[in-house]
C-alpha cells in the first residue's frame, strides 16, 4: 500500500470507529489531537470519562494488533498528559486508553483500557 493510500485507508478507519463510538453515546471531543509528542487520533467522552482512542488498520485485527508498540504507547500517553492537562479536573480526570483495530472488510474491534497497566 502506497503512502498516500494508507494514509487515506487510516482517515477512513478513524471515521468507522468516531462514529461507532458515537452510536454507543460518546461525545467525539476531539479529533487527530497534535502536540509535540506525537498525535491522539480520537478522543471521546462519556458520563465524565475521557478515552483516548489508537485507531490501527491491517488486513487483519491481528496484524493490526501488533503494529501497537511500547514506543508509541508512550508517546499516546505524553500526549494524553497535554490533553488532560487543559481539562477542568486536569490529571485527575477519569480516563482510559483503548485500541480500535480494524481489518480490510471494515470490522471493527475495539478493545477498552488496552494499555491499562
């Protein structure tokens, strides 16, 4: 797959899962969140928690499964910090971190607190 091709494959897969998240009453309140650490690609919002969402793309859930890294968990969460810290209750703000894989027939399968330690 071409950059550009999976670059757009990746928007397409954001959309899938912003609007799965909203058909299970989440607010999307915020979308590609950029800081310096890197990117957030949703943040929704429910009866006051925050969820940060990694939205990986693959032919399978598998393959897209281990294209999340210690590395790049790491940076989600420096990047949650500078979300977070613009929030009324700042860090004390209830969250958790998911990961929505999606494979090439558009199934979506999310899996809630994934980076929980």
């Amino acid at each position: 797959m071409s950059g550009s091709t999976s670059f757009h494959a990746g928007l397409s897969a954001e959309k899938m899962v912003e609007r799965d998240y909203e058909a299970r009453g989440y607010t999307i309140a915020a979308r590609r969140f950029r800081t310096r650490h890197g990117e957030l690609d949703v943040i929704a919002q429910k009866d006051g928690c925050c969820v940060f969402v990694e939205v990986k793309k693959s032919r399978t859930h598998a393959r897209a499964a281990e294209r999340v890294s210690a590395h790049q968990m790491a940076r989600l969460f420096n990047c949650a910090r500078v979300y977070l810290a613009a929030q009324p209750n700042g860090q004390d703000t209830d969250c958790r971190f998911d990961v929505a894989l999606v494979d090439e027939a558009g199934r979506i399968e999310l899996l809630e607190n994934a980076l929980a330690a």
